[in-house]
C-alpha cells in the first residue's frame, strides 16, 4: 500500500465539544444509588436512567428514584439523540408489571414515572403493557402517583390512548424532542404534528389529566422555533412544558451544536409561562423525570389555585 494511499492515512477522530461547568455532575458513589441498582436488578428491570445515560442518575437513584423503562430495553427506531439500544426486541416480559410495582413498593416512592423504548413490532404498540403496569401499581401501592412517558404509538395512536388514559395516570407525557425543522435527522421515525395530535388526544379524552411534553435545546434549533413549538403545545393543552440541554451520548450520535446558558434556559422560561403552561422547568440538567414527584404536587397546586381564581 503507497503512503498516497488514502486507506493508510490516520483519519482525526470527531471532536466532542468540552462541557461547560454548568453541566459536570459527579460520579454516583452512594450507597442508596448500589441499593437502586441492586433493586432494579433483582426485579429484571430496565431504567431509563441507565439506557439513556441521564447525568441525573446519581443524586436521583440516591434519593431511591427510579424511572422504569418497560417493554425491555431495545428500541425499534433508532433516534440520533438517543442512547438506547436498536434492534428487534425480545417477547414482552409478563411479569414486568408486577415487578415494576413491587420496586414502587421497595422504594417507598409516593410518585413514579414509566417509560418505554419504541414497540412498532408490537400490534398496540405496547399499550397494554402500561395498563397492565398502572392496574399493577394501582393494586400494590394505591397511593403512588402515576406518570407514563409514552412513545408515539406510530399509527395506532388513537386506540393506544384511548386504552391508556381508561386507566388513568396522573400524568401523560410524551416528548416533542426538538423542533419541527430538525425532525428528518433527529427524530426520523416519527413525526412532529402525530405527537402533537396524541397530546390533543389525551385531553380530549380526559381533560382532568395533566399533559406533560419536553424539549431539548442545543440541537441547532433557533429562538422563535422554540418559541413555536410552545405555541403549539399550548394549542394541544399541554399543562407542564420541560426543557433541558441536549448531551451527545456517544461520538456516533448527533454532536451539540450549543451549549445553551443557565441564563438563556430561564428566558426560555419566563416566555412559556406567560404563554400559560401551569408549569415549566427549564434548565440544563433538566430531564423528563427528573424531580418529577416535586414537579407534580407543584403542577397540582398551579391547577388549583388557576381554578380558584376562575
């Protein structure tokens, strides 16, 4: 091989942007955080806490919070942000609803967020999967608030919340990801205007359920989109808006294209909430779940006293 060869040149690997400060977290070293995961373990439970890689997994799983991904741990879509694994998943685990409540049990938890990977091979979706675990959680921990993350169910949607919100969760999320421009490269299996019908669909069945959506910045998103997507989330009746900074998981996934500041995530804010969200948590560690049994009992309190003033 001739050194003009270009097979046998040293190609420089990608560069990953250095985190600021105001993202670094610590190493878990806690002893709650080794009885979490011996928890999780013995019940054959995934989380996604650990496929996603979330930077809060120290201080949550330190406090005994656990966020459960059921249906395994293997997505079918392979989303560019994401962590979790890709490939066909195995056969749904008939015992993972009642595991999933005997960790509720375990942990003491007086609000719990499930989750799950993408089920297309699956004729619902996995609907049925979280009805079973919310009727599980509902018969061991009856005092446990419920809030599910949901995939969008990709054209079954309509039947899988329908089922779903028959059950009733305290609270329905399901993520909006990133703004509508991005959604070819980053969110490729899905698509922005189905999400927000399933939102639609949620209150239109239940209105007395709260909704919940999130994005994350740092994507290559501008300003006035992000200030859109608020727009049509608000036209969705979506209660509780989060946002939190995008990390690249691995060199292989979608790289940050900006680190947005503590101060930038608090404007982002103070615009959501006065477009009329109950709630908003907006910050760069901010995630779904986390502080997510604060967040409810603070989303309650804004419904009630919204409703007292009416």
């Amino acid at each position: 091989m001739s050194e003009a060869d270009p097979i046998s040149v040293p190609q420089p690997r990608p560069e990953r942007q250095r985190k600021p400060d105001w993202i670094r977290v610590k190493a878990p070293t806690s002893v709650g955080f080794s009885e979490t995961k011996a928890l999780m373990r013995r019940l054959n439970l995934a989380t996604v806490c650990e496929e996603a890689a979330c930077p809060n997994i120290g201080e949550c799983w330190t406090k005994k919070h656990a966020t459960v991904m059921i249906l395994g741990d293997v997505c079918t879509r392979a989303c560019a942000f994401c962590n979790v694994k890709t490939g066909m998943p195995r056969k749904v685990d008939p015992l993972e609803p009642q595991h999933t409540a005997d960790a509720a049990a375990e942990l003491g938890l007086e609000h719990i967020v499930i989750t799950s990977v993408d089920r297309d091979d699956l004729p619902d979706g996995g609907a049925s999967q979280f009805v079973k675990v919310i009727e599980a959680l509902r018969r061991t921990t009856p005092k446990t608030t419920i809030e599910i993350l949901t995939p969008d169910f990709r054209n079954k949607a309509e039947a899988a919340v329908e089922a779903i919100v028959a059950a009733r969760p305290d609270v329905y999320n399901h993520n909006l990801e990133t703004v509508p421009r991005l959604y070819p490269t980053i969110r490729p299996g899905a698509r922005y205007y189905a999400s927000l019908r399933l939102l639609e669909s949620v209150k239109r069945h239940d209105p007395s359920i709260f909704t919940k959506s999130g994005i994350m910045l740092g994507l290559g998103e501008q300003r006035l989109e992000v200030h859109q997507v608020m727009d049509d989330m608000r036209s969705a009746d979506v209660d509780f808006l989060t946002m939190g900074q995008y990390l690249q998981p691995t060199p292989k996934h979608t790289k940050v294209m900006d680190f947005v500041t503590p101060q930038a995530f608090n404007a982002y804010a103070a615009i959501a909430r006065a477009k009329g969200f109950l709630l908003v948590a907006s910050s760069p560690l901010t995630r779904s779940s986390y502080h997510a049994g604060e967040d409810f009992e603070r989303l309650r309190a804004a419904r009630e006293a919204k409703l007292a003033k009416a």
